[in-house]
C-alpha cells in the first residue's frame, strides 16, 4: 500500500480509537500493535517492549514528576487566593483594575502551577464572585479566568514544553525561553480586551476602585513572593548553568512544598500524601503517553509514512505560509479534541520533517503549536477551562462562559498572527541567551 494512503488510514484509524473512549496511551498501543502486525509482520511486536521503556531512559524525563510535584504543592494551598488579593490591592486604581488583577493572578499562578484546571479553580473561585459583585459582565469575569488558565502552558516552567523538547529532541532551556515574551504578548493582549470590555460596559461600580492602605499592600506580600524567588532561581539555575532542568525542578520542587509547610502550614501528612499522591498519578498518566507515543513513532517509521509524507511536502510547489496556515487548522482541530501533551506527542514525528523542510525553526513553531493547544483548551466540545468555570459558577450558562472567551481565543489568533510577522517575538531571547541555534 502506498505510505501517503496508509497514513490517511493511521491517521482515521487513531481518532476513531480514541474517540471511542479509550485512554490516550492505550489508544496508540492499540493502532500501533495492529498496523505493524497487518503491514510488518507478528515478528516487528518483538522490538515494542524495547521501544516502550527506552523511551523513558531519558533524564531529562525527571524534570516532568519534580514540575508536577512543584505545582502541585502550590496549587493545593491558598497561594492562589493570595496571589489574587495582593494583585488587586496593588493595581486597584488601574481602569478595570480588578479583572486585570485576575488575568495576572492566572499567569502568574499557572506559571508556577503549570496547571489550567488548576489556575481556573484557585482563582475563579475569588475572582468571579467578587468581579461580579462590582458589576463586570458574566462573560468578562468568566471568559478571563479561563483564557488566563490557559497562560501555564507557555510561561515557563511548562510541562507541554518539556514534552515537546523530548519529543523532538530540542533544547528544553531554549524552549522555556522562547514561550517567556509570547506568554508576556499574549497576558498584554488579554488584559487590553478586558479593560475595552469594561469600559464599553461603563458601568460605575466596575470603574470606582476600592481604596487600599499602603499598610494593606505590604502586609500580603510575604506569603506571595517567595514563590516569585523560587521561579526566578530555577530559571536562574538553569540558564546559569549551574544546573540541568531535571535537577534545577527537583530542588524547586522542594522548596515549595516547604514552603507550603511553613507559610501555608501544611504539615499534617494527609496533605503531603495527597499532594504526591496525586502529582504521581499526572506524572505516570503523562509518562505513559511519552512511551506510548515513542511506539507510535517508531511504527510511522517502519511503514515509511513520515518519510513519505515530508517527501511529499517537498515535492508541492505551496507556499509555506500556506503550509502553515493548514497546519495550524489542524492543530486547532485536534486541540478541540484533545489534551495538549497528546497533540504534542502523536503530531510531532509527523510536523517536525515538514516544517524543518519548509524553512521553519522547530523552536519557533514550538510556541505556535503551544498556543494552538492553549485555544483548545477554551473551545468546545472538550474545551476543559470552561467546564471548570461552570462548574465554579453554575449559574453562568456555558453559553455565556463560551461567548466571554471567545474574544480571548481571537487575542490568541493574533498572537500567532504576530509571531508569523516577527519570529524573533519568540526566537530572540533564546538566541541572546544560549547563542543563535545551528
């Protein structure tokens, strides 16, 4: 069979499996194990055990449980409600001041958090009762918090950026680099569309500032900065090169949970249980999918089917704007139906030749797919932050929480539009840092 046809067929062949319900890794395995015995021969099952835990044999792999470990410390105390209250206080007499709070409560929280569920919870659960208590729109107060969940994905230290780095093999630290000013670009840009949406609204309640004393403002910090200090010493430790990722992750890993201990008092040890418990049960979940992902590779490999299809891209006199233009429906697409460490791991092996060959820089299109995944994230019909909202403010339809993101999900459109037009937004930092790539 010809690999083109036999890659359309993989392709059908794998949403269908995993839409039928079964989990991401084990929907792989599935097509993976099935094509190679109909195509390959029973005997090509032999090297499937390698692959599967050779995939795992990286260090660098330990950087993702320590990262989980470390937003999962933070997430589970009140640093969320924190972070929110310092920010309002400070930024009070800012036009619109109070849904500007929350957008920078959401990425600096998903940030250090790394989770969008996560950052939606710890700040919808404070910021939309008291943005509606003032008078914001339904669709402002939700439609914010779950764009800003979205931001943990991009800000380093993200997770999503570890999984492509493995996947492609990239350098993590440049791909940390590279989502810091897009993170920036996309924070401005959501912050400008709340405060023309609250000024169109006009209402005055919205646009009278609470009055804080300055006694008021310094006394939250304490409980908030030192978090700041620990993000900014793991980057700091790995551009410094004093350590790798993996090792620089596990010492903030630490740190938080201590400091979680200490400030937040979370010593008894059912809260440390369940906290490594769950970052455990994230850590294997996604663990999995990478070694699942590594058969899958290894079996679009074997029947040809990456080769011939960047071949093919080769071949076709297209412009490459064009190219892109249709990569991106398709990452959109498939965001709209699954998680992004999914999207990452099962597009990679096939996206990384076509765009190498068409002129792009994988770092570059590292943070354009990053995006991609973070529009999903808002978006029906999984769209998982507006579930989240609902269910944090049920009595704001999810037609209203959609409608309220939607001018979010154009912010993000533009963003990709932007960094198209100028690729330094995302590649220039990296460069200054660690030197131009080769």
């Amino acid at each position: 069979m010809d690999p083109l046809v036999l890659g359309a067929l993989v392709a059908v062949t794998t949403i269908l499996v995993l839409f039928s319900g079964v989990s991401v890794a084990i929907g792989l395995l599935i097509v993976s194990a099935g094509f190679l015995i109909v195509f390959d021969g029973m005997r090509s099952l032999e090297l499937m055990p390698e692959i599967l835990f050779g995939k795992l044999d990286n260090f660098a792999l330990l950087s993702i449980p320590m990262f989980i470990i470390m937003g999962s410390s933070i997430a589970s105390t009140r640093a969320g409600a924190d972070l929110y209250e310092a920010l309002e206080r400070w930024l009070t007499r800012v036009p619109g001041g109070l849904v500007v709070s929350n957008l920078g409560a959401c990425a600096l929280f998903s940030a250090m958090s790394g989770s969008s569920p996560a950052t939606c919870a710890a700040i919808g659960k404070m910021g939309i009762p008291e943005m509606r208590k003032r008078g914001y729109p339904d669709g402002v107060a939700a439609g914010s918090i779950a764009a800003g969940g979205t931001l943990g994905i991009l800000i380093p230290p993200s997770v999503t950026m570890i999984v492509y780095g493995i996947a492609t093999e990239t350098s993590i630290g440049r791909l940390f680099l590279a989502g810091v000013f897009p993170g920036l670009m996309l924070v401005a840009l959501f912050m400008a569309w709340s405060i023309y949406a609250t000024w169109r609204a006009g209402d005055a309640a919205v646009l009278t500032p609470t009055d804080y004393s300055w006694r008021q403002k310094f006394e939250i910090l304490p409980r908030v900065l030192p978090f700041f200090f620990i993000i900014l010493g793991v980057l700091y430790a790995m551009y410094g090169g004093i350590a790798t990722p993996s090792e620089t992750a596990a010492v903030g890993a630490l740190l938080c949970l201590l400091i979680a201990i200490v400030i937040y008092r979370m010593w008894h040890p059912r809260a440390l249980w369940v906290v490594l418990r769950d970052s455990t049960r994230e850590s294997v979940m996604i663990l999995f999918i990478i070694a699942a992902a590594g058969v899958f590779s290894y079996m679009l490999s074997s029947l040809f089917i990456t080769q011939s299809i960047a071949e093919w891209i080769g071949t076709l006199d297209v412009n490459r704007w064009v190219l892109m233009g249709a990569i991106n429906v398709f990452l959109i697409i498939a965001g709209f139906f699954l998680p992004p460490v999914a999207v990452i791991l099962m597009a990679a092996p096939i996206l990384l030749p076509i765009i190498t060959t068409a002129g792009f820089d994988p770092i570059w299109f590292a943070v354009v797919l990053t995006i991609n995944m973070e529009i999903g994230l808002i978006s029906p019909p999984v769209g998982l932050n507006l579930y989240v909202i609902n269910g944090i403010a049920p009595d704001i339809s999810l037609r209203t929480i959609l409608t309220g993101s939607l001018p979010y999900v154009a912010c993000m459109l533009l963003a990709i539009v932007l960094l198209c037009l100028f690729p330094g937004i995302a590649t220039w930092l990296p460069d200054m840092v660690m030197g131009a790539a080769l």
